[in-house]
C-alpha cells in the first residue's frame, strides 16, 4: 500500500490524470488505488505482436482486407501463449474503473491483411464491449485498427483502402534532453502541432529529456525501512563514482554534492518536460498527451520522470502548472 501511495503522490505531484502500463501487466493493487484515487490506467500486457507476427515473416499475408478476425485464430506456440497473456488481462482487471482503455502492443509493424490482428481485437472487444481497444501504439494510424465501446464494427487504418481507424497515436519522443527555440517556430509550427480533427489525436511517446536516478535519496529509504537488495547495492556504488567524480574534475564549487548535482539535472529534465507539454497543449486539436519516462525497472534508461521507488527528481511544480 505504500509503494502504491507513492505512485500516486507521484502523479498528483505532477498534475497528471493517467497513467500508461507499458509493456507489462499493470498490478491489482495500482488499480485499487487508482480507483480509489479517481485516476485514470492505459493497460497494454506486452508481447501482443507474438499473436500475429509468425504470418508477418516476408510478405504480409495477401487477399482481402476481413476485420470479422476470419481464419486468424492463434496457431504457433507464441501465438497461443500471448493470446493468453493478453485474455487474462483483460478478465483480471475488466471491473477496474480506473482501466480507460485496452492495447495490445507497443510500435508494431501490421498489416490490415492479417487476420490473426482482427481475431485478436474482437475477443478481447468481446471480454470487455465496455472500452476502447487499440491494436498498437506509435509509429503512425497505417495499420491501426480500433474498437470502440458497444460498437460491434472494427475500425482500421489502410491508405489504399481510405479506411481510417479514428485513432492517430504518433510516437514523438525524438528530445535533444533540454527544450530548444527551434521546437516552436509559429502558429503552425512547432514539435507537436496537430490540426487533426478527424479521429483522436495522440502523441504516444512525447519525449520528455533524461537524469539520474537520485541515489542518495535512494540510499536513504533503504536505510530508513532497513531494507536490502541489488537496488540498493547499485545506487550505492552509482553514488560514489559521482561523489569522486565531482573531486576528479573539480566540480565541488558548484555541485557540493552528487545530490546536488542529481537535483540540478532533475531540474532540467522537468523544465524541458514542462515545456514539450505546453508545446502539445497549444495545439487544441491533440487529445491525448504521454509523456515518455515513468519507469518500473530498478535501473532505468534514464528517462524517468521518477525513479523505481516513485521518488520526484526535482521540483515538480513547473511541470505541474504546465499539465
């Protein structure tokens, strides 16, 4: 219960409404809270193009387009097994008011052609009549194919066709690590302009900037809830190879600390990060903003808004006026 209460805090920190599960099942006990908490889950369970990407090997499956998912039930072992994966999902947290919406599998390259991609939406759009379902998210609405609540009808996206899914999730994540003049030239021109008005306009992965972990903080909470793990032993060893990295280069006068050094690069990650968000926000077309970073590995890639314990890298105030 407290480590969900930090991710909530967390989030309310920021002045954010949702959170995405990405590439992995979300837990009961998030959903609780976040039910608890009027806070919103986008669940994807990860390894869904498995479902289908055995007929994707050299050409796409030919003949026509048929989103009814006909001939496309699960063949291979690995179709089977992340057909199951992401059923289950679904069944486990269907009832979860915080759950706004299903998705089965992270930047995906996919055919309209192949019907295993059609089967796969239509259970999962039956267990749950309730819910958007997307197939994917990122790279571009090509491919994409939607379900829509108590709707009985597949939408896609294929050019060739005129078909448009309705949903436009376009990953944007390409950061230099600080926000640049160049990322906004005029009215119409800028990082993240959008004047679709035709399907829900969404930037999958807005690229927010990178920092460290904050390991003397890190260090601290183990200490304080006398607990023990490789996370602690890493952040450990992290922290003194900055701490002699600061005497090395004769940083001290202006980082007196790793920690301080942690806290100023988490400043800048925030102040990027705020501003890409007002960067999306002035364009009223987009709908959906996530924002890339909110890690759940132990350690990161140094994208993370926050860090594995949920604990803020800087003052969040700047991004949460921005949000």
């Amino acid at each position: 219960k407290a480590a969900v209460q930090r991710e909530i805090d967390a989030v309310h920190a920021f002045g954010m409404n949702a959170i995405q599960n990405h590439r992995h099942f979300p837990k009961a006990a998030v959903l609780d809270g976040f039910d608890h908490a009027g806070l919103l889950r986008y669940c994807e369970a990860g390894g869904g193009s498995a479902i289908w990407d055995e007929t994707m090997r050299g050409d796409p499956p030919a003949g026509p387009i048929n989103p009814s998912g006909f001939g496309g039930e699960p063949n291979s072992f690995a179709n089977r097994y992340e057909f199951a994966k992401l059923l289950a999902m679904v069944k486990a947290y269907r009832s979860h008011p915080s759950v706004v919406m299903w998705s089965i599998n992270n930047e995906t390259a996919s055919s309209s052609h192949n019907p295993k991609m059609f089967y796969a939406m239509q259970k999962v759009h039956e267990l749950d009549p309730s819910r958007i379902v997307v197939l994917k998210s990122g790279f571009d609405p090509e491919g994409e194919i939607m379900a829509r609540p108590y709707s009985p009808e597949l939408f896609y996206g294929e050019s060739s066709t005129g078909h448009d899914s309705g949903w436009h999730d376009i990953h944007n994540e390409d950061s230099a690590g600080v926000y640049q003049d160049n990322l906004y030239t005029d009215p119409e021109h800028f990082k993240s302009y959008s004047a679709d008005a035709k399907g829900i306009a969404m930037w999958g992965e807005l690229g927010t900037a990178n920092s460290p972990d904050n390991d003397a903080a890190t260090g601290r909470w183990y200490l304080a809830h006398k607990a023990d793990g490789y996370n602690r032993v890493a952040a450990a060893a992290r922290l003194s190879a900055y701490e002699s990295f600061l005497d090395k280069y004769k940083f001290r006068s202006a980082f007196p600390t790793a920690e301080s050094l942690f806290r100023s690069v988490g400043h800048r990650h925030y102040f990027a990060a705020s501003h890409l968000v007002e960067n999306a926000r002035i364009a009223n077309a987009n709908d959906y903003i996530a924002l890339s970073g909110w890690e759940s590995t132990t350690v990161d890639n140094h994208s993370g808004l926050v860090d594995a314990l949920r604990d803020l890298k800087s003052d969040p105030a700047l991004l949460k006026q921005a949000n």
